[in-house]
C-alpha cells in the first residue's frame, strides 16, 4: 500500500468517525452535566476521565467549564471519547 492510499483510508475513518453517532444519549448528558457538572460527571459519562477529574477537582472550572459544556451539547458539537457525535433529539 504506498502513502497516498494509507492516508486516503486515515481521511475515510476520519469521515466514518464523524458520521457515526454517539451511543450515549443526549439528555442523559444534558441532566448529569446540569446538576452535577460541578463534578464532572457528564465528562465521565462520555469516556473523558481526565477532563471529568478536571472539573472535579476545579469544582467545574468555577462554573466555565460547565457553561462550556452547555454550548458544546445546544450547538450539537459535544463528542464522547470514541469521538462521536452526541445528536442532538431536534434538527441537525
């Protein structure tokens, strides 16, 4: 397989990955991470362990790194740890 064919199969996985939807669902994500966000558990929820014991141990980035996370799951970009996309349950 020469270096153009190995990076045209990277770009399709790359394409694969994002298509793919989440098997986590939204408004489990939205719930853990509106009353216990502070603690990180919708970043553990979604696989990211680091970034749970993060917001953990900040108590949620002092509320930015929550407030962050809302942005992430209403605009439709928040991702689990595989990196797919948790779908929003409305519109694209």
């Amino acid at each position: 397989m020469s270096t153009t064919d190995n990076d045209r199969d990277q770009w399709f996985d790359v394409l694969r990955q994002q298509t793919v939807a989440s098997d986590k669902k939204w408004w489990v994500t939205f719930w853990l991470t509106f009353w216990f966000g502070f603690l990180g558990a919708g970043r553990f929820y979604l696989g990211y362990a680091g970034l749970g014991f993060l917001q953990m141990f900040s108590l949620g980035g002092l509320g930015l790194l929550v407030l962050y996370d809302h942005i992430l799951l209403f605009s439709g970009k928040m991702k689990d740890a595989d990196g797919r996309l948790v779908k929003r349950p409305w519109g694209k």
